[in-house]
C-alpha cells in the first residue's frame, strides 16, 4: 500500500454516513426545541427550567461532538481527540474567565456618581 493509498483512506474513515449526519440533526432538532418549551411554556420554575436547559445543554454538545465532528468514532485516536477537546475547553475557560475578570475590575475601578 502506498502513501498515497492511506492517506486517500484515512480521508475515508473520518467521515460520517448520511444516516448518522441526520441522526445528529434530528437529536439537534429535539433538543433545541426542548429548551425553547422550557423557557416559552412559562409553567416550570426557575429551577426546573435552568436544570433543564443546562441538561439540554450538554446532551446538545455530546451530540455536535459525536455526530458532526466524530470525536471517539475514530479507532485508536480518542486520546488525540480527548486531548485536543481539553485543551480547546481548557482555551475557552482562559478566554471568558479572563473577559469576566477584567469586566468586573472595571466595574468595581470606576468612579461612580455621587449621590446628592
């Protein structure tokens, strides 16, 4: 087997069927919907409602990184795809930990108006 011959196969390999690209949007379809009935129905409480799209929220993730960017259907490269997720999430929580930390210095640095 060439080169040529494995890399066109790998190319292959990484790919999704039709059937799992529409599995993937109809679970997407699902859970969108699910979390705009739980903040539109109004008959939930607050907490019922916020446990329920956090929920919602992570099934959503798993099913992006299942169905659409195949991360852990690949044999032998789940430790790269886990390490690359940890390190994206890990980017992500610098970036927004860091926006939230110099938005509430600033906030708290700002001089406030005077009461009269």
């Amino acid at each position: 087997m060439s080169s040529h011959d494995v890399a066109a196969d790998h190319g292959h390999t990484s790919h999704g069927s039709l059937k799992s690209y529409i599995i993937g949007f109809i679970l997407s379809i699902i859970l969108t919907l699910g979390a705009f009935y739980l903040v539109m129905d109004g008959g939930f409480s607050r907490a019922v409602a916020l446990i329920g799209i956090l929920v919602m929220c992570v099934a959503q993730l798993l099913v992006q990184l299942v169905f659409f960017m195949h991360m852990g259907t690949k044999p032998g490269g789940e430790r790269d795809n886990l390490s690359t997720f940890l390190f994206t999430v890990m980017i992500i929580a610098i970036i927004v930990g860091g926006s939230v930390w110099v938005l509430h210095n600033m906030n708290a640095n700002m001089l406030h108006p005077m009461p009269n």
